[in-house]
C-alpha cells in the first residue's frame, strides 16, 4: 500500500450532495482520488469493487444505522480507516462508533482546512498502525483457519489443505459455488503464510467492468487515457510483499488472461500507457464458481494460465453437502447478528433448524446469513419459531432423510422444545392432541422421504395404523413425489 499521501484513495459517503461535491472538490486539489456516494447500499457496493484507503461515513447515511454500516465496513474492509463525520456529534454516538472500529468521530469539515487536516490524521494513524504490526496481527488471527465455522468431514479437508498450502508460496485456486466462503478460504492461506505480516488486497474480477479491470490492476500512468489526470498504483503494486486474491477470476477477458499469465510467470508488468518494467513479489490466490476446465475446453479461458493458476485446487463445498454445520453456523450468525444489532443472542426452535437442515440452500452460506438476519430483525422473543420462517421454508421439506452424521447433528443443537403455554381462558384439548399427532407423522414421513414404511418404524406404529392416521388428516406428500 503507498506510505504516503499520494495517490491515496478516498470515498465520501454523504447523503447531502451538495456537501460531497464540496469534499470531493477540496481532496481532488490535493491530488487524491475521491469518489462519492449518497446512500449505504452504494457505499458498501463501491468499496466491495474499489480498493480505498479512507472512507468519510457521514452520520445517518441513507440505507443503515450508523453503527452498523461502520460495522459491516470494518469487518469486510479491515484494510480501510473508517472516520465518521457528524455536524452534532454525540458522546454516545462517538463512542458507540469508536467500539466498532472507527478510527475517529469529527464534527463536519466547514473548511478546507479542518477536512485536510482530518485526512492528515487518518493516513498518519494508518501508517503507524501498520509500523506496529498490531492491526496485521488482528486482521490475521479473525481470519485464522480456526475462525472458519465447520465441523462436517468436507470442511475438514478444506483445513488440512488450508495448512498444508500456507506454508508454500504456490497458487492456488480455490473452487465452489457462489456464497460458499472462498474469500475466507483465501485469507486463512494468506494469515497462516509467511506474508501474513503483508498486505491481502482482494480483487472481484466480476465484479469490474473489464473496461476499467486492466486499470484497477496494473494501474496507470498520467494521461495514459482520458480521464488519468494522474498515475495511479495498480493492484498489484498494492500488494507487494504480500498476497493477491483474484475472486471470479473466469471471468477475466482473453486480453486480461495474458497479462495475468506473465504476471504470474516473470512477476512483472507494464501500467497502461507506461514503459518502465515493474517487478512484484506477490503470491496469487484465485477463486471462482465457474468449470475452468469447460471454459478451456470452449477456448474461453487460456489452457496454460489454467494450470499457472490450478498448481494446488482447494474445493470448498456447497452448504447442502456440509448440512452438519449448519447448527453451528446458525448459533454463531445469530449470535454475531443480535449482537451488531443489539436485540440479544436467538436461538432458533428445534422445527426451525430441522427445516434449515432440509433446505437445498442454493446461495449457500450467504443465503443463510441473509435469512437469519431476516430473522433476528422481524421475529418476536428471544425463540424464533416456524411460523416466522418463510413460506417456502415454513412448507413441508422436499429433501431426503438427514445422514447419520446431520441427525446427530441436529439431536445435539436442537433445544427441547419447550412445553405449549396454556392459556388462561382454556384450550380444545381433542384439537392441540391431533395438532401434536399430525406434527410427529409430518416430521416422522419428512424424516424418512416419506417412505411409510420406515416412518412407520419411526413412529412405533404397525403401517396400517400410520395409514389411516394420514389419511384422517389430509396429509400429503410434497409436489409431485409419491407417497410410498
């Protein structure tokens, strides 16, 4: 990363325009490369497909508490200083900010002054934060292997693997579909190797249109094209030392793959429209959840920068091949969620995770992370249960029985439930026994694959028993499968 002011990158979150253009205006005379921005969902899309040095969060920005927008920054962009800008700055609100990682709560910047001097600040802390080695040793024990949440026997053939590249300085290629975790997969690599004391910059291939990907990483030189009024440090450059992380690296256009390919052979390159050779020590981490080996075959991706990049494949599995995790997953998202949010640590009602369990879950872990954030936030209590679950999960699960290893799984996560209140005024009681009867044999057929045979079993019951019960209460299978 560049040790001095120049060529700093900056992104001025600030609903008001007016005052954003002000900022952008001031830092540009200074040589800086700002951007801006004017609510939360862009601020966060911009720093997810620019690499900045600083942001300027302005207080109550469109889309998201404050506290959570530093939150989420912070935790995805550790790399990043983050200052909080407040024309009435509070004392709660400044501490509360300061907690989740902020470096500094400063009134708003009515001069040109008071706003260079606050940018002053932010890079000499950054500089010295970086002298210390304190913050890298931070970043790398969050992102040590022991911080990835899985039990199940795939992640652990992800983790042997983990350790056994780390030490190496090959590339590796990391595979799986999207939302599977392959940016922790890549900065467990880069904490437990010997540049973790280096710089990780990630880069989202897809993310970038392919105009402007040649530029973000090799970089450029002064009036190389319209628009460079200054050079600029690429990528690459930014992570000497250290390690690069090419995430979706497939869909990297033909142009790009051969400059990436000497890159990778020789270590050098050229910034657009510049002569002087530049020479790099990096190590390249690549991710993507496309068939190289499909593309190579379709002559979309180069054969020989395949097996550059292929020299150790770590394969991450999708969710519904690790089901396993996800009680453990489940605990650790709502624990982290009610806490970013200050609503408490949920836990969710054994119904609930059994249906989690049955869940083809095709986002994956983001897809799961989604939903219980959904959860934490709309449910009532600290029990979220199946009716707050939505519909196409509340409904009867479609998958097959659960392994051996995912009941266990679930026996062990899974609360008792607890017992049905009763109400003051009285119930039915014929009606909350046929309710409770019709759950065991939904849960019993759901459990089996709707095998009544084996529910049957399940159940202690003869199967002509559980026949008649079935069909005294209208149940039937899911869709279109058979009831067998």
């Amino acid at each position: 990363m560049p040790s001095s002011q120049h060529n700093v990158s900056i992104l001025i979150a600030e609903k008001r325009a007016a005052a954003a253009q002000r900022m952008q205006a001031i830092l540009a005379q200074r040589g800086h490369e700002v951007s801006i921005c004017q609510s939360a969902e862009e601020c966060l899309a911009l720093a997810e497909q620019n690499y900045f040095d600083l942001i300027f969060l302005a207080e109550r920005l469109a889309g998201a508490s404050t506290a959570q927008l530093v939150a989420r920054l912070v935790d995805l962009f550790p790399e990043t200083i983050v200052s909080i800008i407040s024309p009435e700055p509070t004392v709660p609100a400044a501490v509360e900010a300061l907690r989740l990682g902020a470096f500094d709560f400063v009134p708003d910047p009515q001069d040109e002054d008071s706003l260079v001097y606050a940018v002053e600040q932010a890079l000499q802390y950054r500089r010295l934060r970086r002298e210390s080695g304190e913050r890298r040793r931070e970043i790398n024990q969050k992102y040590d292997v022991q911080n990835i949440v899985g039990q199940s026997r795939p992640m652990q053939d992800v983790f042997r693997m983990i350790h056994k590249v780390a030490a190496t300085d090959a590339s590796v290629l990391i595979l799986g579909e999207s939302g599977t975790g392959k940016e922790l997969v890549a900065r467990a690599i880069h904490a437990q190797s010997g540049r973790a004391e280096r710089p990780l910059v990630p880069v989202n291939c897809g993310a970038i249109p392919a105009e402007l990907l040649e530029s973000e990483l090799f970089g450029h030189e002064k009036g190389a094209f319209t628009g460079a009024i200054k050079t600029r440090l690429g990528r690459f450059e930014l992570a000497e030392g250290g390690t690069i992380f090419l995430d979706e690296v497939g869909d990297m256009s033909p142009m790009l793959q051969v400059k990436l390919l000497r890159v990778l052979q020789e270590h050098q390159f050229e910034r657009i429209g510049g002569t002087k050779t530049i020479n790099v020590d990096i190590r390249v981490i690549a991710a993507t959840h496309r068939d190289l080996k499909k593309r190579v075959e379709e002559n979309t991706f180069r054969e020989d920068l395949y097996y550059r990049l292929n020299v150790v494949p770590i394969k991450v599995p999708p969710l519904r091949e690790r089901r396993s995790d996800i009680p453990l997953l489940a605990d650790y998202f709502l624990e982290r969620l009610g806490r970013l949010k200050g609503l408490g640590h949920k836990r969710l009602h054994a119904e609930v995770l059994e249906r989690l369990m049955r869940h083809r879950w095709p986002g994956n872990v983001r897809e799961l992370e989604n939903l219980l954030e959904r959860l934490v936030i709309l449910s009532e209590g600290d029990l979220i249960l199946l009716e707050d679950l939505p519909p196409k999960l509340a409904g009867p699960a479609a998958l097959p029985p659960l392994e051996p290893a995912e009941a266990a799984a679930l026996a062990c996560a899974a609360p008792t439930p607890p017992a049905r209140e009763f109400p003051d005024e009285g119930l039915d009681f014929n009606a909350a026994v046929d309710d409770f009867e019709r759950r065991l044999i939904l849960t019993a057929l759901e459990r089996t694959g709707w095998v009544k045979n084996q529910a049957a079993t399940l159940l202690r019951l003869n199967r002509t028993t559980l026949v008649e019960k079935i069909k005294k209460k209208g149940i039937n299978a899911p869709g279109d499968q058979a009831l067998v």
